[in-house]
C-alpha cells in the first residue's frame, strides 16, 4: 500500500513539472553554445524598434524570452540569440 502511495504522490509532481515546463511554450531557436550568443540587450533592443514596451526578458530554453507590452497588450517574444530573429509570439 506505501509502494502505490509513494508512485502516486511521484507521477502527480512529475505530471506537474511537466505541464510547468510546457507552460511558457517555445524553448527550442537555436544549437549555438552560449558562448556565442549575442547580447540579450538586443533582443530587446528589437522588441522596442518593433513599437513594444520592455518589461523585462530571460533565457527560455535555448532563446531570449522578451516579455512586452504594445496598445495595452502582453506579449512574449522569443528570439534567437544565434541570429535575434523573431522566432514565436505568445499574445497573453
């Protein structure tokens, strides 16, 4: 009866890790070790030149996670940080 409990408490936070870890969607833009990154600086940079507001940005995954404001609405943008293209948009 501990073994089931034990496994059933287990599969629960595994199932919870994994829908958190899917929660902010797009994680894969590039294969570049990170060492050859370009700033995130300009990845936001980019974001503001496309009319957002920067609230703040991290590193999703293997991308720049810029999250921004335009008319009143959240977005976040994931860009390369290989190349700084626009690689998916999240509309909030």
């Amino acid at each position: 009866m501990k073994v089931i409990r034990v496994l059933a408490i287990a599969l629960t936070v595994g199932a919870g890790i994994a829908s958190t870890a899917m929660a902010d969607g797009f994680k894969d833009c590039t294969k570049l070790a990170k060492a050859s990154w370009k700033p995130a600086t300009e990845a936001e940079a980019q974001a503001k030149a496309l009319g957002y507001e920067v609230r703040r940005s991290k590193i999703e995954g293997s991308c720049y996670e810029v999250y921004v404001v335009k008319e009143g609405k959240l977005y976040e943008l994931f860009y390369s940080p290989e190349d700084l293209s626009l690689k998916h948009t999240i509309a909030k």
